[in-house]
C-alpha cells in the first residue's frame, strides 16, 4: 500500500494605497492600506497493508509580493488644521500540517511528512510628501505574522522495519519587514509620531513515532525568523506652536521563535533521533531612528525609543525502547537581532529629548534524552 500527498498554498497580491500630488486646504488627510492573508494547508495520508508507505508535503506560502503599502510618494502638502495620517496594517497566518500513519502486517512501514510555513510580505507606512503645515502627523506601520508548522509521522510494522520521519519548518523571511518612515519634512501644530509594531511567531512542531523488529524516528525541524521593525526619518520637523506634544520615532519589535520535537522508536533494535533550532538572525533588528535633520519643537518633547523582546526555544525528546537502544538528539537557540536607537540630527528647540533602547532576549534549548534496553545510549 503506497499514499503520497502534495498540498500548496500561494497567497501573493498586495494592498496598495499611494498618493503622490500636492494637498492644499483639507481638513483631514489619510492614506490607508490593510491586509490580511490566510494560507493554509493540510495532508493526511493513512496506508496498511504487508508493505505500508505513506508520504505527503503541505506547503503554506505568503510571499514577498503580498506586500501591505500606505505609500505617500511626493508632493507638497499645505493643510493648517488637518491631521495626516498615514497608516498600514498588516496580518498574515500560514499554517502548514501533514499527518501519516502506516501500519504494516509485513516486512516494512514507512512514512516521509513534511510541513512548510513560509511568510515573506512586507507592511509600509511611508511619508515623502513636504508638509508645509498641518495640525499632526502620524505615520504608522502594524505588522503581524504567524508561521505554524506542525508534522505527525507514525510508522508500525508487525515485520522487519517501521521507519518515520518528520520534517518541519516556519519561517518569517528577511522581506517580512514593518516600516514607517518619513522621507519629506514636516510643520505641524501638534504631536509627529512615526511608529513601526510587528509581531512575529514561527514554530514548527514534529511528533515521530516507529515500532518493528527495527524502530527508527527521525525528525528534524526549523524555526527562523529574519524580519525587521524600523521607524525612521531624515528630515527636518518643526512645530509651529508651544504647546507640549510630542514628537516621537518609536519602534516595537515581538519576535518568538520555537520548535518542538518528540521522537519515539521501540523495537529490538531502536534508534530516536531529532535535530530542532529556532533562529533570530541578524537581519531582525529592532530600529528607531532619525538620520538627520533639524527639530524644532519648542515646548514639545523628542523621543526616539526602539524595544525589542526576542525569544528562541527548542525542545527536543527522545526516547528509545528496545534490545538495543539509541538516542540521538541536537537542540539549537540563537538570537542575533539587535535593538537600536539613534539620533544622528540636531535639535534647536525642545522641552525634553529622549533616545532609548531596550532589549530583552531569552535563549532556551533542551534535549531530554530517554533510553530503555540492555544496551542503551543516549547522545
């Protein structure tokens, strides 16, 4: 008895929301893009005979050209009194599973399962219109993904061999990224804020279990997520009142990346083995910054202030049950995003100024090992 599955999802269209000519006299302005995609995926395959083998992949993709863009491209905007807005809000959901079970009243039982979960959109607030006069400013960018794969992969043979193995991988990918910048400069009466918010989540969990005369389960899976979340501006901000608002780059970053893994073999001869990591790269800083420019907000407050919470968890379980016994299990937790702030203009006017970064990271991998037989070794 053989069962194969393939199973794809593709989400790659945009939400665009552009403006890129002058504005006079409004009395409010707003330019809004939002976004939800959903892309899931499902395999089950379930096989018995004298020979069973069961194979199946589910795929889940949201891809860089899903992309949420509230994009202000040029222009001059001369609107006293209005309030600007610009806002994109972006959420994406990719679940990936696969489930096989093949029992064999004969030689051999196999099951492959494999589930991919992969998110690559970007969302974008962008301001690049000169405001010459308006009561506020907001550029805002809220970004959400959540990467979930999950594999069960059980093998059984009243025979010779039940071999399982279990794939899984989640991954927010480096074009994930949450902007919300200001390219032009700006004169308001009030507040300027420019806030960048994502939330990423990737796990990927795989479930492997084989019995026969020879036992083996094998699982290997990823978590990894690369996005970053940045709000920037270079440019000139002037406020043409003394009251105290503020005027603030803020930048918030959540990024949880977990795999689990459970591996069980029972047989005269057993052998259980995973090999789980979960990823933040290099490439998913947290970032608030003003390059350059002069600020000019008398009365009012200056904040720059990036935080970022990071954490990477693993956990892999082995467990062997036979005449001979063996366990081989790898756990990896890393954590290379950074959380910056920076202010690299100048401020001839203010009440207060605040640049401030913080950061929390938690790295946490464990490999429980079980091993039962006359000869057992766990590694």
């Amino acid at each position: 008895a053989l069962g194969i599955g393939t199973i794809k999802t593709d989400i790659a269209g945009a939400a665009l929301a552009e403006s890129g000519g002058n504005i006079t006299g409004a009395s409010t302005v707003t330019v809004s893009a939002f976004g939800r995609n959903d892309s899931p995926s499902e395999a089950l395959v379930v096989q018995v005979g004298a020979i069973a083998a069961a194979a199946a992949s589910a795929t889940s993709k949201i891809t860089s050209g899903a992309s949420v863009k509230a994009f202000v491209t040029g222009g001059t905007w001369n609107v006293a009194g209005a309030a600007i807005s610009v806002t994109a809000d972006g959420r994406n959901n990719a679940p990936a599973s696969t489930t096989g079970v093949a029992g064999a009243i004969g030689i051999a039982a196999v099951t492959v399962m494999i589930s991919d979960s992969e998110i690559d959109g970007a969302v974008v607030a962008q301001l690049n219109a000169n405001v010459t006069a308006s009561t506020s400013v907001l550029v805002d960018a809220n970004g959400v993904n959540i990467a979930d794969a999950d594999t069960i992969s059980v093998a059984i043979a009243a025979g010779l061999l039940g071999l399982a193995v279990s794939g899984a991988s989640a991954v927010i990918g480096v074009n994930a990224a949450v902007d919300a910048t200001v390219g032009g400069n700006v004169t308001i009466a009030d507040f300027f804020t420019v806030e960048a918010t994502g939330d990423n989540d990737a796990t990927s969990d795989a479930d492997t279990a084989a019995g026969g005369l020879v036992g083996v389960a094998v699982g290997v899976l990823q978590s990894v997520i690369s996005g970053r979340v940045r709000a920037a501006t270079s440019v000139n901000v002037t406020k043409s009142t003394t009251d105290s608002s503020t005027a603030s780059v803020t930048a918030l970053g959540n990024n949880n990346a977990i795999s689990r893994s459970l591996a069980i073999a029972v047989g005269l001869g057993a052998g259980s083995g995973a090999d789980a990591n979960a990823t933040i790269t290099s490439t998913a800083d947290v970032i608030a910054e003003a390059t350059a420019g002069t600020w000019n907000v008398t009365g009012g407050a200056v904040s720059v202030k990036a935080t970022g919470t990071n954490a990477a968890t693993t956990s892999a379980l082995g467990t062997s049950i036979g005449g001979l016994a063996i366990s081989v299990i790898l756990a990896q937790s890393e954590i290379d995003g950074a959380v910056k702030a920076q202010f690299g203009g100048s401020v001839s006017s203010s009440a207060s100024f605040l640049v401030e970064a913080d950061g929390g990271n938690t790295a946490d991998a464990r490999t429980p090992v079980v091993g039962v037989g006359a000869i057992a070794i766990g590694l």
